[in-house]
C-alpha cells in the first residue's frame, strides 16, 4: 500500500529522500538484502543465549513471508501487529512481515484490553503475532476486533519447540509452524517503493487515545541513512555488539536494533526483561559489548546495583540516550564509573525516532546535539513567528524522515504537519548560535507561576542532585494564589530525607517560583515500558 499523500509535504520529502540514496535502492528491503548478503555468517541476533545468523534472518523471514502470503488471506498493504517483547522472533517476524508487503503494527504485550481493541481496531489488523503469555488477553477481544491470523511463539521456541498452548481461537498456528510451511511455498516477487507504508507506530496516548504514525519505506530509510552521516564513523563498526535493552515495538527500539544495527552488521544482544536489572547485568558480563541504547533511569538503576562495578566496560565506546531528558547529574557519574560517554539524543514516533544526537567530536553536555544532516529545525512563539537563536520555543521540523501523518486522522495530521511539511513537535527548545539543540520540556508540561514559566525538566534536574534522591517527577497543579505551583514526587534512598531538606536544597539552587511548593515521597514513580516517568499519572 502506498501512501496518499496528507499534505503537500510530500514532494520536498521525496526530494531529500533522493539526496541520502546514493545507492538508489527502491525500498527499505533491497538494503536488507544486501545486508544479508555482506554480512551472511556473522551473528545479528542474540537472546537466552542463542543466536541468529544474518543468513538465519534472511531464511526465516522469507518463509514466515511466504507463509503469509500464500497461506493466509492476507495481501500487500494489510496491517499485522507483533506483540512481543524482546525475542529473537521479532526481528524474524518484523523482517518477514515487511517483506510481504504488510503494514507492521508494532503492539506493547503489557497493553490491557481496551488498549489493545483501539490499536487494532483503529488500524484494521488482520493478523497478530504474539506471545503464548499473553494469548488470553487475545481471547478476550478478538471477536471485537478484524483479526483473523493469529501466530503464536514462546520465549525459548529457537531453542526448544514449545507445542501449541491450548486456545478457543479458531485459527491459530505456531510461529516455528509458520516458518516451516512457508519453507514450503514459492515467495511472489513482490515491488516495494520507499512510498509503501512499512510500519504504523502507535504514540503512547499522552493527550487521549493513541494514533497510529504512518513512517513509510523511505522514512526508516532516511532516518537509518541520517544517523549514518552524523555518526558511522565514530560509533557504528562491523562488529558491533550492542546491548538491546529498549523494546523493539518502540520507536526507539525498533529503528537502533531491527534496522540501523541490523544494516550496518552489527550484533544485536535483545533483553526480553529490562526492567530485570540482575538478569540484564548477567547478559552485560557475558558479552564484550562496545555498544548500548538505553534511557536515563536505566543508567539511573544500573549505576545503583551493587553488581555495576563487576560489568567490563573496556569495550564500550558508544552509550545512547534517548526517550527522556538525559541528567546531567546521572551523565557524569555514568562517566566517572565506566570511563564511557553517554551522548544523548532526541527523537519522536512522527520522526522515525532522532532528529538530533551528540557524537564523540561534537558534544555538549546538557544539549541533544546537532541536528540531523538533511533535517531543518525552527523554533517559533505562540503567534507562530520564528524565533532568533536563544530564545525558547515551539520546535519545529522538516526533513525526509518525518512522518506522513496519522493513520486515519486528517485533522490530526494538519494540527501538527503543515503543507510546507514543517512538523510540530510540542516541545520547547532552545536553538544555539552554534547550532545545538536544547530541548527545554514538553509544551504541556510547562507549568505557569504567577506568569512565570517553569520546567519540571530544569527542576528535575536540581533535585538530582541532591545525594538522596534516586528518582523524581515534578508537575503542575492549580493554586489559588499562584494560578499553578510545582508540585515534586520523590523517591528516596535515605529515610532521613524529608520535605524541609529538599525544600531547602532547592531554594539554594532555583529562583523562588520555580521551587516546589508541594512533596510527596513514594516509593515507586509510574513508567512507561521504556522507562519514561510519568508525568501524566501523576496528576
């Protein structure tokens, strides 16, 4: 399926999507075949201790394809969600699924009922690839939804085949199942365009129900392409080994492990439970891994296991931050103990993930970077006009990888994508003279003090700093006297810690509106599954 285009954006896309073709593949799937090619032997995947061959990707992904393909009812352009944690089968399905010519709906297997009805109703789903686990939430709904394939696999299913868990769906059949029919079957030489629609990336929902972001072949193409310019020469090798902590059914995720390391040659180590901080430190140890992606309360519950300094770092020398504002606090620290940089980047679903990322010769801590080669960035006031370098204001970007739109929502789309294709992105950010980019806070998250902007990012930050502070969230709430306050949610390392103590702490440190004015200590903060405090559940 290819796209209709949303918004007269599409012809200065396809314009810059040429620049960054050198090679002038015609779709996302000739480079993953000449990766396979180039790379054949060499190890891609790695999880519960097995690994995956390029060559095993390449022959497993083309028979799960010629599966659906001629086993199913399924055509180019129908939608499949995969519902898996981090598991060998998701690039072998994702790569299998794309081949086919599907629409990949990458699914959170943590999803609820109700969630899972809206994504899958919202995109249509013909069929599903999911966790054994979790098959009775499928159960559940399935008659509320157009799924009618579902495939099934267990965690250690490349290791040992697992038998069909029993169900009361009426078409059902294993992912090993799949594979081996497909075997079987003539794969239909398919035409795939970089216009096709590879993948709908579901936002997290943060002002209502979630949408669905249409990144088509050519998005994931010029994303992958982009990062390559900015950083392939300082952080990307043929050997790389990476620790794959964030969920490949994110973004994040999805475009840093199944496609860019994947393409570059790279081993990808997949953690099925990150949140496991024992069991993915055990994985740490046993790889001499010179590459890891992760978010800033990962490093914050890495660096306080007691088992952090048993972990080899001598290999590392590319660390990622994405998915939250990184702390400077944690940043240093993370250095002082491992003697590795973290560079911190910046990224969205409608961006096929970065727009911006620090590198070992540019970086400035405290920013997330350069801009991507090929992308333009603007900041602007509440009345739309441009903004001089310094001032802070609504980001705005353009550039090949931005999305096309959201998935049945028209009206959605032109909220934030104009017919120049300049891309909201409703965060506040600050544009150096040099050309680093800050990104303040979320436009919603801004709180208003008496006229007075104030970012719960910048008071974060502070109070990270105090020694007996492990985690912490700030908001706004309303107050009669003040129109908003800063209210701060605490978790502490030491029991002694108490309101005064940190309101003290941070008066030393921060103007007087923007100290909080209300505590609470807890001792959990709501995440997201990637790690994302937040916010939102707190108000």
């Amino acid at each position: 399926m290819t796209v209709t285009p949303l918004v007269q954006s599409f012809d200065y896309s396809q314009q810059q999507l040429k620049l960054l073709n050198p090679k002038n593949y015609q779709s996302i799937i000739e480079l993953f075949n000449d990766s396979c090619r180039l790379y054949r032997n060499k190890p891609a995947f790695s999880c519960l201790e097995h690994t995956l061959s390029f060559d095993d990707v390449d022959i497993m992904s083309r028979n799960f394809a010629a599966y659906l393909l001629n086993e199913t009812n399924l055509q180019q352009g129908d939608r499949i969600a995969i519902q898996l944690p981090n598991l060998a089968q998701y690039p072998v399905a994702a790569w299998g699924a794309l081949r086919a010519g599907l629409i990949l709906v990458n699914t959170n297997p943590l999803y609820t009922q109700r969630e899972l009805i809206h994504q899958f109703n919202d995109a249509e789903v013909k069929a599903l690839v999911v966790l054994a686990d979790i098959l009775p939430n499928v159960e559940a709904i399935v008659e509320q939804t157009s799924i009618e394939h579902v495939i099934v696999t267990n965690p250690i299913d490349f290791i040992q085949a697992q038998p069909l868990a029993t169900t009361t769906l009426p078409s059902v059949i294993t992912f090993l199942d799949a594979i081996a029919i497909g075997s079987a079957c003539v794969l239909p030489k398919l035409t795939h365009e970089m216009n096709d629609i590879a993948v709908l990336q579901y936002t997290g929902g943060t002002t209502g129900l979630s949408k669905g972001v249409i990144l088509t072949q050519g998005n994931l193409y010029a994303s992958n392409r982009m990062a390559s310019m900015l950083l392939d020469d300082e952080l990307s090798d043929v050997d790389d080994i990476v620790i794959a902590p964030m969920p490949l059914y994110h973004v994040y995720g999805f475009t840093f492990n199944i496609i860019r390391t994947f393409v570059n040659g790279g081993l990808s180590v997949l953690i099925p439970e990150p949140r496991n901080i024992e069991s993915l430190i055990a994985t740490m140890k046993r790889y001499p891994f010179n590459g890891l992606a992760g978010v800033n309360t990962l490093f914050v519950a890495l660096l306080n296991h007691p088992d952090f300094a048993s972990i080899d770092f001598t290999h590392l020398n590319s660390v990622i931050s994405g998915g939250a504002a990184l702390v400077e606090e944690i940043a240093e620290e993370w250095f002082a103990r491992t003697e590795s940089t973290i560079y911190e980047a910046y990224g969205l679903s409608e961006s096929s993930a970065a727009l911006s990322c620090n590198t070992p010769v540019n970086r400035q801590l405290g920013t997330v970077g350069q801009p991507m080669p090929h992308l333009e960035i603007k900041t602007i006031d509440t009345d739309g006009n441009k903004l001089p370098f310094g001032d802070a204001g609504e980001l705005l970007v353009r550039g090949p990888h931005i999305m096309r739109g959201y998935w049945q929502a028209p009206e959605a789309t032109e909220e934030v994508l104009d017919a120049q294709g300049w891309f909201k992105t409703g965060d506040i950010a600050i544009i150096q003279a040099d050309g680093y980019l800050k990104i303040v806070d979320r436009l919603k998250d801004m709180v208003l003090v008496s006229g007075f902007n104030v970012y719960p990012n910048e008071v974060e930050a502070v109070v990270y700093g105090h020694p007996d502070v492990l985690e912490c969230a700030a908001i706004g709430i309303a107050d009669q006297r003040t129109g908003e306050a800063v209210k701060l949610f605490v978790v502490a390392t030491c029991p002694e810690l108490d309101e005064a103590k940190l309101k003290a702490f941070c008066r030393e440190r921060l103007a007087g509106y923007k100290v909080p004015k209300h505590y609470e200590f807890r001792d959990v903060l709501p995440k997201s599954n990637v790690g994302k405090v937040l916010r939102r559940a707190l108000r």
